[in-house]
C-alpha cells in the first residue's frame, strides 16, 4: 500500500502570497494524495477529502479497527463508487496571530463553498471559482460565520490524555522547520480590517524582501528594511529575530541587545524574543540579566528543554553550579536524551565535586558524561569532560583515550589538545605532547594571557 501525499501547497504569486503559511487559498491548501493499494481499481475522485482521513482509510484498507478517538473518516467506500456524507472540512492559518498578534484566519469548505473568517470576510464558489477571484461575501456573512463557530466547538470537543515530548534531534529538526510554537497568544480579542492580513500583506512582503537582500550580500540595504518595519509595525517580532542574527554574525552583541529590549518590550508575551534576549546577555557576560530575562520566557513556556538548558548555562557561568544542576535536571525531565544538557549537568557536578571534595558527586558526573557519550557518539564534549573526571580520579591511562576521541571528532577542540598535552608529557611522552602544545599555541596562542603564554612556553621547553 502507498499512501501519498503533500502537507500542503505552495503559492507562487496568487493573492500576493510568495510561498505558504499566510493565506488559506487553495493554491496551499489543495495538495495531492494518492493512494494505491491491491485491489483498487485506477480512478479520480472530485470529492472533498482532507489529511485526517488517512489513518482511517488505512486502517480499512488492513481490515484493522479504528481507534474510537480517531478523527476523519475512511476513503474506502468512495474510492468503491460510493459518496461520502455531507461535512465542512476546516482549515486555519494562525501563524501571523500567535507570532504577530495580526487577525488570525479560520475558515470551512463544504462542496463547492469557502468560506474565509477575517475581519474581511470571503466567500467563494469552488465551483465556478477554483482560483478565488471573486469574493461573494456580503454584508449578511454571518450564517456562515455561525457554522464556522458551530464546527469549531464540535471538533474542538475531543482530549485525548496523552503527551509527547519529542528528543532533541526532532525538536531541531521542527524547529528548522518553523513548526515549534508555543507563542501566547495575542492579548488582542476583536480585530478589524487594519489587522486583517490582506490589509497587512505588504509588510510581510517587505520582510520577505529583507530577508532575500541580506542572503544577496546586501546587509545594509536589509538592516534599514528591517528597522523600517519594526518602527511600522513593532509587534512584527521576525524583524527583530532577523536583525538580531545579523548582529550577532557580526559579533555586534550591543546592537542585538538593543533590538531585543525593544522587541521584548514591543511583545512582553513573546518566549522567543525573551529567550534571545538572555542568550545574547550571556554571550556579553552579563549573566544576572541573563537569568532575568530567561525565567521570564519560562513564564510563558516552561515545556521547551532548550530553555531550562540556557538558564543552567546562565547559572553555570555565574558561579552557581548548584543552581544549575538543579535547572538542568528540570531540562532533563523534559528530554533524558539530550546529550548537551548531559554534558552541562556532569560538567557542573564536576567542578561542584572539586570545590567540596565530593567523591560521589563525582561519581554522578562520570555517569552523566558516559551517558552522553550513549546518547551521541560524536559528542565531542563529552569524551572531553570524561577525560577530565578519569584524570582526576588518577586514571591517565582513560583520560588519554578519551581525550585522544575527542580531538578525533573536534582536532582543533581547544581544552582536549592542551590536557592530552599535559597526560603526554607527565607521562613521559615528550614528542607527542611537544606536537600538540606547538598546535595549541598556533591555534590559541593570540588570545592567551601573559601568563598562559609564559606557562605554555615553559611546558614546550620541557617537552624539548
């Protein structure tokens, strides 16, 4: 059996639309779907049929039992020639509301009728109008607007007690793709036609031109687009987001921070604006505001695992390595295979186990590290902190094996080359450990202190 199918269109031009995710015409919402299987005779369906019907028509196609909470409704009789009942099938685009706090878009479709619910109603006839030119909304929208509302609270009605944390890798992966939310939404309730997104289209559009300017090389030309827009429309939060990665490629740390205290004022309810703004602060070393400004975004989100990661970060670097084992174990509740936050927990414990000479503290570490390592085999940290723990233990021998991986992973990793160095030459491996200090110190040596570079000098003439 092949099932195939699209998540959805893309618009090349319709309605002023250049790629997907804004409007809901059916140049991106008609998508393909394809479904072979033995038995079935070669036809073209016109019936409206949508995404939730897939699982159920598979699970026919297998003669399987459908789960009781399934939504949808099998293919397989109107694939045999018979119609389907009569239903509305509902459609949203909400992006432009939770990111933007602009009027959200909802709407149904129910044999040839579309209808679109904004503040500027549409109303098209699928039949006679695929390309929806003509909007046949009228003053008397509302009946339409009452089974839209109707649909709503009948295929809202259903909770299925369940939750799904994905790993990290997946969560990278959708985040890559733009399809993490957990946006709060607008404080806004009613919208007129200024918020509608048609009246609004060009402001996207000019956001769209920014971004295309700076991939072409033209930064300036797309920094001044960009402040444009957010003195036009400062509730747009993806200039501020864009201006603040241009800033920091740039190592312009004070002008992303700048971006970011008028986005988060702009848009207090925006996690990701928050979330920037303290990983920013942390990269200017002012860690208090760090912390400030990353509890706030936990206030509007609390289930995303990179949050609770960046705060033990923020306390790491602060000097509060307890506060941040105590983050990082939240961070883990939420994903136990995310092998960075691993690596920041065994970290953290270990530098806590040196300052108390806490020997199972230790211990802990060595465990977090090993299962790290489990989780990402190519997690070069790791194999580094791992290292480190051995070598505090008195165990050179597996400190050079993991550290000898580690520069096999990362060969310019900064802390591996110097501590394999140092275990080459306290065991008498002057040639080797003389090969990798000459490598550090063309590497690092221009931003070493007087001090380290006396301290490096005085090992290289040991290893000579």
């Amino acid at each position: 059996m092949i099932v195939l199918t699209g998540d959805h269109g893309q618009s090349l031009g319709e309605h002023g639309e250049t790629t997907h995710g804004y409007f809901v015409y059916n140049s991106t919402l008609w998508v393909p779907l394809i479904i072979t299987a033995p038995g079935l005779k070669p036809a073209r369906i016109a019936e409206n049929v949508c995404h939730i019907d897939i699982f159920p028509t598979v699970c026919d196609l297998l003669g399987l039992k459908s789960p009781k909470y399934l939504e949808g409704q099998s293919l397989l009789p109107v694939i045999k020639g018979k119609t389907l009942p009569p239903r509305k099938i509902y459609f949203e685009s909400l992006y432009a509301y939770y990111r933007r706090g602009w009027a959200p878009l909802r709407g149904f479709i129910e044999g040839g009728k579309k209808f679109i619910d904004s503040p500027i109603p549409e109303l098209y006839d699928l039949k006679n109008d695929f390309q929806e030119n003509k909007n046949l909304a009228t003053a008397s929208i509302s009946r339409e607007k009452e089974e839209l509302n109707e649909l709503i609270r009948k295929e809202s009605s259903f909770k299925l007690e369940a939750s799904y944390h994905p790993d990290a890798a997946t969560r990278e992966k959708l985040q890559s793709l733009g399809y993490v939310g957990g946006y709060q939404p607008p404080e806004k309730k009613s919208f007129g036609p200024e918020d509608d997104l048609k009246t609004l289209l060009p402001f996207n559009h000019q956001f769209e031109i920014a971004q295309e300017l700076y991939f072409q090389g033209k930064a300036n030309e797309s920094v001044r687009l960009l402040k444009d827009l957010i003195t036009k429309r400062p509730e747009f939060d993806n200039p501020y987001l864009f201006l603040v990665t241009i800033y920091e490629k740039n190592n312009n740390l004070t002008e992303a921070e700048k971006i970011l205290k008028a986005g988060t004022e702009a848009n207090p309810r925006n996690y990701k604006l928050w979330m920037e703004y303290g990983l920013v602060f942390i990269e200017e070393g002012i860690y208090e505001q760090a912390i400030q400004a990353l509890n706030k975004a936990l206030t509007l989100v609390d289930w995303d695992p990179d949050l609770w990661n960046y705060l033990g970060v923020a306390y790491w670097k602060s000097g509060q390595p307890e506060k941040a084992i105590e983050v990082y174990e939240k961070a883990l509740a939420l994903d136990p295979t995310y092998a960075v936050v691993l690596t920041n927990l065994a970290t953290s414990e270990m530098s806590l186990a040196l300052k108390n000479r806490d020997r199972q503290l230790l211990d802990k570490a060595e465990v977090h590290f090993k299962k790290a390592i489990e989780v990402d085999p190519q997690h070069a940290e790791a194999y580094n902190g791992l290292g480190a723990v051995y070598r505090i233990k008195g165990n050179l021998e597996e400190a050079i094996v993991n550290w000898n991986k580690t520069i096999s992973i990362v060969p310019e990793h900064r802390y591996a080359l110097y501590n394999l160095a140092v275990a080459y030459l306290d065991t008498g491996k002057k040639d080797q450990a003389l090969v990798l200090l000459n490598k550090y110190k063309q590497l690092y040596g221009g931003s070493l202190s007087a001090k380290e570079r006396a301290e490096l000098e005085a090992l290289i003439e040991k290893c000579r």
